[in-house]
C-alpha cells in the first residue's frame, strides 16, 4: 500500500514511524514532512491545505491511503473531496467527514452534540454579536473562574480562563466585537471552568465499532509546575496512574460508546480518530473538548506503546472488521519532553543549527521525533517553536522521564528549552 501522511509536526514523525514498521506500507509520502519524517519516505511539498496539489500526489504516486495528521484539512472538508471525486474514491482517507470534524471547528457544535447525547460536559452557554448584551449579563452573573472559547479553529489561542469578570468581558469584547480570531470568534462559548485533572484519550472508529488506542496526559504550561502561558503541549506521559479499569469504564459508558453512537445517529460519516479531551472531577470524567485527530504530543507516547499494526487497524476501519481487531499495549510506561525554541509560544527565531548526539549514544529505548526542523544539507535547522520531542521507555513514568532528559541533555540548539518537570505528579 501507497501512503500519504499530512502535516509536519512531531505526531507526523512519530505517524510515519509507526506505520513504516507495517508490511502493508510499501511507500510512505509525507506532506510537507520535516527533517526526521524524511527518514521514514518521501517528504513532498504540498501545503496540508493546498487539496489541488494532494489531489495530483495521489494520483502521481498511486497512492491508497492518505492519513490525515492535523485538523485544519479535516475541518475543511478533505474526506468529502476525495469521495466526491471518483478518481479519488477507492483511497481510503483516515480522518472524519467535514460534518463530523465540526466536533474540533466548532466548540458550539460539540457542545449541542454533548447535549443531545447526554455526554457529561461542563455547563455553557453561546452567544454573538446578536446577544452580546445577554452575554455580558451572562458574564455577570456567573462564578469564577469562567472560560470563554471562540467557535471556531484559532491556531489553539481561542480558550482563555479568566480568574475576574472584568477579564471575562474584555475578552468577550475582544473575541466579538474587536473580531480577535476573525469568522472564528463571532459565536463565542462561555463555559464553567472544571477542576481535575486533565486526560487524552483516543479511539479510532469507523462510525460502528471503536477502539481504545491510547491515552496521555499533555502538560499544556510553558513554565515548571505548570505556570505560565498555554502551549501545544511541552510533554506527555502515558499510561496515566488514574486511568484504572474503573475510570477507563466510566469513560467508556458514558462518553466514548455515546459519542460514536450520536454520530451514528445523526449520520455523520467517520473513519477515523476522536481524541476525547478528558477532566477527571473526582473520579468522574467530563468531557473539555473533541479534536478530530491525534494529539501533539500525545501520540509521541501513544503510538510507542501500541503494540497492534497501525495500517492494519486503518484497513479495518474501512473495510467493516475494526470490530475484531485486536488491540495490544506495551507494558512500559513512555514519556516525551518537548524541545522549544527561545521565546516559546510568543516569538521566537528559526533556523538554528541542532547538535545531535551520535547514533550509538542515544538508548535504544529513546527516540528523537522531529517536531519542527528542516534540513539543509547535512544540517537539520530549527524550523517551530515545537523542535523536538524526546520520547523514552522506562519501568514507570519517573524513569522514562529521566531517560528522555539524559537524551535531550546531549543535544543543543541556540535557546532551547525544555520542561525538566514533566510527570512530576507521579514520583514513581
Ligand atoms: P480546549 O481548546 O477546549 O482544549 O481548551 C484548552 C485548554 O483550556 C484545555 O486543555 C484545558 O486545559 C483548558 N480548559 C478548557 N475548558 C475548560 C474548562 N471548562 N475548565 C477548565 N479548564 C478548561
Ligand atoms: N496536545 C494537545 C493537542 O494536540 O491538541
């Protein structure tokens, strides 16, 4: 089978490993890639949103599946432009329908699918430019800390957590009336802020049957002790101590099985990953937020302990046998650590050169998934804020930690970063 992998981010890199070590990938293409998914195939480039020039690649390079890395493709509809074309149709895309990715562009439209379906979510309301003054009031009388999110994608800067009401009503301003995220923020979701602890988990689903392939837990902070500004995610580590047999069912009963049964329900085709954006509220999970895709960095620890035959399963998913498939973990704790540019998530600069340790001194239980680089010649520059993302094995999480930190202790870049607090919470 001919692959075509969209995106070029640190989940792409770990995407491309994995599905490379399928006897059923004969050629991966990667678009656009970075310097380490150019390891695993061929990195072309094509824009993950330019759907002309995917269109021809695939035609180009026969190929038979095109997975789907990030959420801006889906959301704009990819799924529905390869069935509509039936030179395109018989290529199996892993990812939702344009109808069904709503789940991730719009926070409205998942909260109305979490309603219909009686899936635990946190109480909101939605308002527009139409109902800005009932919005303030909502404002006004609600309790803190209060959560604003724009409807729609915004490059994962439209959720903020305001701590007063005035906070909350110049971002109301902001998102509505001073248009921050564009066509994104003219609906803005106003939700209660839930205190837990935050869980991903992930199922791939074909509409019918669905499986768990994983879950992580992200830490989202740029600063130590989770403080300071969001990120994309500066580490993860899975498996998660509190996603014991009783919570995992919980989750199962009253969020996951309900999910792919609304989206049977209502018609709304999918053939590929939900990630369940989780908080446990003591012992109970409540759903934050859908994506449509795998996270970042969560698969850099996912897809290291799914033991089950990536391309295989997505065979299943198309063609009705998902159900018998059979999913198997490793054992071993895994944990990544992110490697960011200086000035991460604000401004930062680009094209450092990267010093790697030699091949033989990194352990065979680490791996180096590139997250944003480039190559340039025999260089491999820093090309995003996100730059690497370290991934080590261990007995539990504390020792995959330390493994992943020796690791990123021998490789430089000019104003590299790193949390060295990741998995704190669990000592051992
Ligand atoms: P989202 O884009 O919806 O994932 O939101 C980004 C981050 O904001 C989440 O990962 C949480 O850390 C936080 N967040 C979102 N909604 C809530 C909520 N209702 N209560 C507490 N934290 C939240
Ligand atoms: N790490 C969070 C995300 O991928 O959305």
């Amino acid at each position: 089978m001919n692959i075509l992998l969209l995106g070029s981010g640190g989940r792409e890199h770990a995407l491309a490993w994995k599905m490379t070590q399928s006897h059923h990938c004969d050629q991966l293409f990667i678009a656009p890639g970075n310097a380490g998914t150019a390891a695993f195939g061929n990195n072309l480039n094509i824009a993950v949103t330019d759907f002309d020039a995917i269109k021809a690649a695939c035609v180009t390079h026969q190929i038979n599946m095109l997975v789907v890395g990030p959420e801006e493709p889906l959301v704009k509809g990819i799924y529905d432009v390869f069935q509509a074309d039936p030179s395109l149709n018989h290529i199996i895309v892993v990812g939702p329908s344009k109808a069904a990715a709503q789940l991730e562009g719009s926070k409205a439209f998942s909260k109305q699918f979490m309603q219909r379906h009686g899936i635990p979510t946190a109480a909101y309301a939605e308002f527009t430019a139409d109902s800005i003054e009932e919005g303030r009031r909502y404002i006004q009388n609600h309790p803190l800390p209060i959560v604003l999110k724009a409807d729609g994608l915004a490059a994962g800067k439209g959720v903020v957590i305001a701590a007063t009401t005035a906070e909350a009503l110049a971002c109301f301003d902001e998102m509505i009336v001073g248009k921050q995220f564009g066509a994104a923020s003219e609906k803005v979701v106003i939700e209660a802020f839930l205190e837990g602890i935050e869980v991903s988990v992930f199922a791939l689903t074909n509409g019918e049957a669905y499986h768990i392939i994983g879950h992580a837990k992200d830490y989202k902070r740029i600063g130590v002790g989770d403080t300071g500004l969001n990120t994309g995610g500066m580490g993860c580590v899975s498996p998660v101590p509190f996603m014991d047999a009783a919570f995992m069912k919980k989750t199962e009963d009253r969020i996951i099985r309900k999910t792919v049964e609304g989206l049977a329900k209502e018609g709304l085709e999918y053939h590929g990953f939900i990630f369940f954006g989780l908080m446990n509220v003591n012992g109970d999970p409540i759903v934050i937020e859908y994506n449509c895709r795998l996270g970042d960095p969560e698969t850099e620890v996912v897809l290291p302990r799914l033991q089950t035959d990536l391309v295989a399963l997505f065979a299943a998913m198309d063609n009705g046998t998902l159900e018998d498939a059979n999913i198997s973990f490793d054992e071993r704790s895994a944990a990544t650590i992110m490697a960011v540019s200086g000035g991460y998530p604000g401004s930062y600069e680009k094209n450092k050169p990267i010093q790697f340790p030699p091949k033989e001194l990194i352990p065979k239980d680490s791996m180096i998934f590139h997250a944003g680089t480039s190559q340039a010649g025999d260089a491999v520059l820093t090309n995003g804020g996100r730059v690497l993302a370290v991934t080590s094995y261990g007995g539990n999480i504390a020792e995959a930690v330390e493994q992943s930190k020796s690791v990123l202790a021998q490789i430089s870049f000019e104003g590299m970063y790193f949390r060295n607090d990741i998995g704190f919470e669990f000592p051992c």
